[in-house]
C-alpha cells in the first residue's frame, strides 16, 4: 500500500512537472512573441492588411472667357497588380496584354518582380466588355482603380498656351504649369484596410478631399480659332519655319488670342518634339522691325500730327543716321 502510494506520489510529481515545463515555454514564447518582437510582428501584421493609397485631388477646369471649356478632368480607370498573389504571371500577361494593347512580355516581367504593388496600365479608357474581363481577374492578383486623367475637349486649340499636365496630374507646361498649384488642389492619403481576398476597403469619404480651383482666361475661343486658322495659312503661304499671332483688346490689354504654328495636341503631347510644344509668342525674343511701325503711327494721328491722307517723302529708302546707312526693302 505505501509502495503504491510512493508511485501515485511520482506520478503526479512527474505530470505536474510536466505541465510546469509546457506551461513555461507557452509563456516564454508569449513572451518572446508579445514583448521581444512586438513591433517587428506589428509591421508584419500591418502590411498584410493595412494599406497606405494617395488619392489626388481632381483637377480645376481651364475655361475661356466666355466659360467654354478649354482643360477638364475625367474619372478613368488604371489597371494595377499585385504579384505576390499572382499563381499564373504567364495566364494573366497573356489576357491582360490581349485587353490592354500592350506587349505581354513588358507585362510579364512586371507582374513576377518582388513587389507587392505595380501599375500594368494606368489611365486607360475600357470598354464595358474589357472592364468585365479585368473584374475576372481581380482574385488572381489584378485590380482598378480610378484616377483623374486630364482632357482637352478642342484639342490643338490654345495648345501652346494651355500646355498640359502628366500622368500624375501635374502641370508640365504653359498655364497648366504656371498656375499648378491652383489648378491641382491636394492630394490626401488614406489608410485603407483589405478583406481575406485582398480587396480594398475604403472607410473614409474621399470625396471629400479639396479640389483644384477653376481658372478662367482671357482667351476668346472663336477668335482663337480664326487666328490661329488664319496663321496656318500665311505660314504655309510664305514658307515659313513658324509663326506667332497675339490678338489684344486696346482697351483693356486683355490677351482675346495667342497663336503658334508649329502646333500639338496636348491629347497625345508625348508624340511630338518639345519644340512644338513652347509659346513661341512668350518664350522667343525677336526683333519688333516694322511692327513698331504701327504703334508709331497709331500715336501721330492720335495726336493729330498728320491725317491719314498725308504723304511723307523717305529719302527713296535710303536714311543716314551719324555714320550708318539705313536702307529699306525697295525705295
């Protein structure tokens, strides 16, 4: 009896050992995991479902004076991937370039890099049909999202003047550039969570985000497009390299057309050369010559120093001045 007593006694001294021992490295792994790397488990978790988009803010709208649009922007979608959850890159890259354009290896070396985000292609206009084709394969790894994308509804028109902005909605040229920070508002970023599928969940209004102000130019749109119709015709007439035109109210000062030829579309500005794209009315010097002409008398029969019917004799185009010559085109 007291032999089996001694062994109940070793028993439970041996268990309870035992479940000291388990119950020990339960804790100091609890320990190890909850204390020693708190933070980096932390930033782990965070990145498995915490996600950090910018969201930029829509653009202002660039007007004429008579409040006709000249510069827009329009809500469209970019195509994005995230490789990491991509089990077929060669499947994907094959449908993503058929619906895209876009050449599948370019796509298949962008999909299989160590990245968790890349753009396929951003600010693309879609078909309903190709924007169902994308939706099928958002739980292989692929996705939307929408992005303001500028416009410019009258194309060539004003190009030079208005420039352009990029692909991220900043102001590259002209008044785009000139007046960004205007037109551009602010962009905001969100914290975003993500389900199980990976799929963005959006708790905050981004609507609500400020947007860019609107800026209404002098321009006259109709008088713009005579001008700038009418340059054309005298460039190629005369066989020019180019040509500048400014239409102004005496006035006022204020600037109704501002025309260049060589011209662009701001649409599609990366197709042309940088020379298209500059004002040459503001950015290239020249020398007034016979410009100044009308000014001067413009202000004699202001100030009724000769009548339109006058005849002035000019030395037969020939005038000296100290010790230069200056001779005209034909007497």
């Amino acid at each position: 009896m007291k032999h089996r007593r001694e062994w109940l006694r070793l028993r439970l001294s041996v268990i309870t050992a035992i479940f000291i021992a388990g119950f020990g490295i339960i804790f100091l792994r609890a320990f190890h995991l909850q204390i020693v790397k708190k933070e980096h488990l932390e930033k782990r978790a965070r990145l498995q479902y915490l996600k950090t988009i910018k969201i930029n803010s829509k653009r202002g709208a660039i007007y004429d004076r008579n409040l006709k649009e000249l510069a827009v922007s329009i809500e469209v979608p970019s195509i994005y991937a995230q490789p990491q959850r991509i089990k077929e890159p060669h499947r994907v890259a094959r449908r993503l370039a058929r619906v895209l354009a876009v050449d599948r290896q370019a796509i298949l070396k962008n999909i299989r890099s160590n990245r968790r985000f890349v753009w396929v292609k951003r600010q693309v206009v879609l078909t309903d049909e190709k924007k169902e084709e994308i939706r099928r394969l958002t739980s292989q790894g692929v996705g939307m999202l929408k992005e303001s994308r500028r416009f410019y509804p009258k194309g060539e028109l004003a190009a030079n003047l208005i420039g352009f902005a990029g692909i991220d909605s900043e102001g590259l040229e002209g008044v785009e550039l000139y007046y960004d920070r205007y037109l551009k508002g602010s962009s905001m970023l969100i914290r975003t969570e993500k389900d199980a599928t990976g799929r963005t969940l959006l708790f905050e209004d981004i609507s609500a985000r400020a947007e860019g102000m609107d800026v209404v130019l002098t321009i006259d749109s109709t008088i713009q497009y005579i001008v700038e119709k009418e340059l054309k015709r005298a460039v190629e007439r005369s066989q020019a390299k180019a040509g500048v035109a400014i239409v102004m109210d005496p006035y006022t000062g204020e600037i109704l057309a501002m025309a260049n030829v060589p011209s662009f579309d701001p649409n599609n500005f990366t197709r042309y050369s940088p020379s298209f794209w500059r004002n040459r009315a503001i950015t290239d010097t020249f020398e007034p010559g016979s410009i100044m002409k009308t000014f001067l008398l413009a202000a004699v029969l202001e100030e009724g120093l000769a009548d339109r019917n006058d005849i002035f004799y000019c030395e037969n185009g020939r005038y000296e001045v100290a010790s230069t010559v200056f001779l005209d085109t034909k007497k």
